[in-house]
C-alpha cells in the first residue's frame, strides 16, 4: 500500500494518494503521480527487525549507537558486523533520577538492502526504513488522549501491536499473539452460545482474555518503570472486520475508557473510507505522517 500525504502547518494532513501497489507496479505509479522527488518512508514488517529496550550506555551521544551495538550482539541470530542499528532514547528518565532508557532497533544488513533496492528503480527518495512501533506513534501524536497518554491497539490478521506514548513520545511497545482473526472467532463462538442464553461476559475465550491481560500488564509497566501517570485512554484502530463486543469487555475488564478510531479524525480524505480499508491502510498512512 502507497499513502502519500500533504502537511498543512494549521490543518489536519491531507491524504492526497492511496494505492495499493505491486512491486513491479511502482515504477509506473511514480511517473504517473510525479513522486520521483518526494520523501518516501518505508516500513518493515514484524519478525524482519528487532526492537529492544536497553539501559543506555554511559558514553557520549555520538557514540552511543556503536556501544549498543556490542551491547546487543549476543541477542542477535547472525553476526553483529551484519547488523544495521538505530537508537532512541526515553526521554527525561535521568531528570526523574531513574536509570535513562533507550529502544535499539536492529535489522539484517541484507534485509536493509532489499528495502533499497525495492524502490531504487522508481527513483524514489527513500528517507527512512521505518518500523511499524513508530508509525503507531505518528499516528498517536494526532489524538487528543495522547496529551496525558494513550494506548493505541492495532489488531492485524494473525497478530497485535500496542503501542503507549504520551505527547508524541514512544515509551513502550507490545507485540500480541492474538490478532483478528482469532478474536474474531471468539465473538462467532459467543454469538453462537448467546442462542443458550449465555453473553460474552461468561465465555470471554482465551484470545480476549490474553489481549486484556497483555494490555494490563502493559499499563502496569508504564506506570512503575517510567514513573509516569496512569494512562486512563485505549483508541483501537480500525479493524478490518468487526469484533462485537470487544470494547465493552476491555472496558469491563481494565475500566479503560475505550474507543475505535476513525482516521478522519487524524487527516482530511478525499472521499470516505470504511473500516476495513482504513484496516489495510493503516500502516502506510501512519508512515507517510512522519514529518522532520
């Protein structure tokens, strides 16, 4: 999917493409939309990188991305001389008299390369390989929750990603197992007992309950390592099927207020979207927010 966006400084971001495009497409599309000279931010998917939250090392800032590098290496499945690394830091963890954080972020060389060579033939003005934690937070920083914190929930197919920042900032990131279609399953199999008179509250089924878990323990986190306040908002992003229920038993169940976003409410679209498309574009919107 290819979202190309417009940044007004005193208005939402306009959406001014979507597409889903092919590989051997893409060259075509940038000589049709005249995006040969345009920042292209790129993202990776899950399982192609790693993202881990370290103790940052005691060393100058210009040297800080080499010390974690060595730090990182007996984490790694391949050696650490063929490893792209990235660093961001949690800030103000030091003023707090904590011990300061940062995320590194580390990726095959060679998976590095192909997202190159993807759109070197496009000609394309590949300004970052961006992971799928930080596109969430893109997308956070345009929520009104996000100025005393949120947690935003992407439900993809097979899989989930929560993400908490507070004003635009990263803190934490959780990778779930349960994705749509799982939890999707389990409303099916609740409507189905609802025939017995039995609701969703008393079958609530493994992947609901794993989800309100790993959502709780991630509040929980937030609050005691990063000392920070409790973050009282869940937004879900759009799903690309419906869940019934599913924000009635997270709210039941962590007494989170609990909403579904509409990516209206983050950029101007041309025409409406539905649910299950803003689903698919999710990502690909989230990345083309970033901005300097």
């Amino acid at each position: 999917m290819l979202a190309q966006i417009q940044h007004n400084d005193a208005a939402k971001p306009v959406l001014k493409l979507l597409k889903p495009v092919a590989a051997d497409e893409l060259v075509a599309v940038c000589e049709a939309h005249k995006l040969d000279d345009q920042p292209l931010s790129e993202v990776m998917a899950p399982g192609e990188f790693s993202l881990q939250l370290l103790e940052a090392p005691q060393v100058p800032e210009e040297e800080m991305r080499d010390a974690v590098r060595w730090k990182i290496k007996d984490s790694l499945d391949y050696d650490v001389e063929q490893a792209v690394v990235d660093v961001f830091e949690i800030p103000g963890l030091k003023e707090q008299g904590r011990m300061p954080q940062v995320y590194a972020v580390s990726a095959h060389e060679d998976r590095v390369r192909q997202c190159i060579e993807q759109v070197e033939p496009a000609g394309m003005n590949l300004r970052y390989i961006d992971i799928p934690e930080l596109v969430q937070r893109n997308i956070a920083h345009y929520l009104p929750e996000d100025e005393s914190g949120v947690a935003l929930l992407c439900l993809q197919e097979q899989r989930g990603l929560l993400t908490l920042t507070h004003q635009s900032v990263l803190y934490l990131a959780r990778e779930l197992d349960s994705g749509v279609q799982a939890l999707a399953s389990v409303a099916n199999s609740a409507m189905t007992v609802n025939d017995n008179a039995m609701s969703l509250s008393a079958l609530p089924g493994e992947a609901l309950e794993s989800v309100a878990l790993e959502i709780q323990r991630s509040l929980d986190y937030y609050e005691s390592h990063f000392g920070k306040p409790p973050i009282k908002h869940l937004v879900i992003a759009p799903l690309a099927q419906p869940i019934p229920e599913l924000l009635e038993h997270i709210h039941s169940s962590l007494g989170l207020k609990v909403r579904m976003l509409d990516l209206a409410e983050v950029i101007e679209m041309p025409e409406p979207m539905d649910a299950a498309m803003q689903a698919r574009a999710f990502y690909a919107i989230g990345a083309a927010l970033r901005s300097e």
